[in-house]
C-alpha cells in the first residue's frame, strides 16, 4: 500500500516538475534552424543566457546567441522595478543585422515576456 502510494506522488511530482520546465523553455520558431534561416526585421523569442556592461546575449534556438546592445534596449521596454536584463528572462527580439560568416546575430529589445 505504501509502496503505491509513493509510486503515485512520485508520478504526480515528475509531472509537475515537467509543467514548469515547459513553461521557463524559450518558444522557438519553427522552421528557423540556422543563421541562414534569419532575416533582418524578423522577430524571435529567446532566453537571455549572458548580460554584460554592453549589452545582453539572447539564444533564439540557431546555436549563436543574438546580442542586444545597450543601445537597442529602451528603458521604457522594461518595468520600472527592473533596469536591466536578467539571465534567464524571456525576450521578444527584432533582428537587426545577421553576419553568418562571423556567426553573429544583432537584435532589439521589442518586450520582456512574462
């Protein structure tokens, strides 16, 4: 009986843990799976993985992480309590410029998803 009853609340916890690991995961876009894929003007979601004096480093799913400058983030875009970017938060981007030679991606900041 008990040995059930663990089997069942252990059951239950690996699917709750899975809900809230879905839920943090970053949406890709489909169909985008290379530098090759992107084009100026498109918007990406993705997961800040690095902030630095100059900027924030966002992955959008291709294998190189997007780099939104400081200057492409406005204050106005993020709540007043936050001034900055964190690792971990989830961003809307616009492309603005892809350098496939040089595997580099530059974006803006168009929100901070929830």
């Amino acid at each position: 009986m008990i040995s059930g009853l663990l089997r069942v609340v252990s059951e239950i916890v690996s699917l709750l843990f899975l809900v809230v690991v879905d839920y943090r995961r970053p949406l890709f876009r489909s169909g985008i799976l290379s530098l090759t894929d992107i084009r100026v003007g498109q918007q990406l979601t993705g997961s800040v993985t690095n902030v630095t004096h100059f900027g924030a480093f966002v992955n959008v799913g291709v294998g190189h992480d997007a780099l939104i400058h400081t200057s492409a983030m406005s204050a106005h875009l993020l709540p007043p309590t936050r001034p900055t970017l964190h690792v971990g938060d989830h961003v809307l981007v616009t492309v603005r410029s892809v350098d496939p030679a040089r595997h580099r991606i530059s974006a803006a900041l168009d929100r901070l998803i929830d």
